[in-house]
C-alpha cells in the first residue's frame, strides 16, 4: 500500500513538474527544438539571435515585446531567433556568408522565418502564423534595408511554410492511420 501511494505521489508530481515547464515554454517543443536561453534588455531590434562573449548562444527581445497583446509576435520571434542559431547563422562562418553573400542576410533571413513558421505550426498555432503573414505582407514592397526581404516576400514565405507544415502533419496522420486521414 505504502509503495502504491508512493507511485501515486511521484507520478503526481512528475506531471506536475512537465506540466509547468511546458507553461514556461514560449511555444510546445521550444525546449526541446530550440531552447536556447531568452535575455530581456534594451536592443536596436525587437530580437537578436546573439553569441555572448562565452560563446554561449542567446535569444535577446526587447522589453517592447513583454505586453500581452505581443505574445504571439514576442513568441514568432523567439522561435525566429532560435532558427538563426539552430541554421548556424549565428556561427563564425554563418556571418561570413550573411554579409558577403549576394542576398546572404535575405537568404538567412527567409529560411528563419520558414522554420518559425513550420515549428510555431507543428504547435498548433496556424492561426496566429497566418496573422503574422498578413502583418508582413501589409509592409508591402518596403523592406527595412540592409538585404533584409520586403513584407510581401515575407509573408510569402510564412505562408508557403505554414502549408507545408500542414502537409506534413497529414501526412505523417495519413501514415499512423489517423481517422481524420482517411
């Protein structure tokens, strides 16, 4: 009896313990696909995917970004940033290439959103990826300057990776036999 309550309690707790960690998560799956570690202070952009002086890689957001009403924005960056350090753009070589490439910080720029876009999809958030698709694509033709890709290319690309995430999550339904597949 002693050992059934044991199991009971430790199971309890067990869950307990998962269940906050995955509330502290800026999206599912973020410490497991990215969890790099989040740094909130004063930056010239709302986020910056940054190796500190250790080598250690870092997720910066500005403060801006710690309003409610920004949570999605504050989480599509997050997982934007984490696709710059997971791509290795934030590497020495990765840098090279971003600023001596002929579209290098476009490139780089694009394949991060593509990969927000798949992951913040995977975790069930489709809706909030095609309202930042439509955030981009209302900045039009403008772009910010220095390489970086225009609104409309942008939300092209969020878009065109949301779907494929879609696709994806079908198909792998399709093949585990998901009756919604059928």
């Amino acid at each position: 009896m002693v050992m059934r309550i044991f199991a009971v309690v430790f199971v309890f707790t067990l869950f307990q313990n998962v269940a906050a960690k995955a509330a502290n998560e800026p999206f599912k799956g973020y410490d497991i696909e990215c969890g790099y570690p989040i740094v909130v202070e004063r930056t010239n952009r709302l986020s910056q995917a940054h190796q500190d002086q250790n080598g250690n890689f870092v997720i910066i957001l500005d403060p801006s970004l710690s309003e409610p009403r920004q949570a999605f924005h504050r989480r599509f960056l997050i997982a934007h940033e984490c696709a710059h350090h997971r791509m290795k753009h934030t590497t020495r070589h990765g840098l090279v290439k971003r600023f001596t490439a002929q579209h290098g910080v476009r490139d780089q720029e694009m394949s991060a959103d593509c990969w927000a876009a798949e992951m913040l999809t995977q975790a069930g958030m489709l809706p909030q990826v095609i309202d930042i698709a439509d955030q981009f694509w209302r900045r039009g033709f403008v772009s910010p300057g220095g390489g970086y890709p225009s609104g409309i290319q942008r939300s092209n690309m969020i878009r065109h990776c949301a779907r494929l995430a879609v696709a994806k999550m079908r198909l792998k339904m399709a093949r585990l036999g998901h009756p919604a597949e059928r």
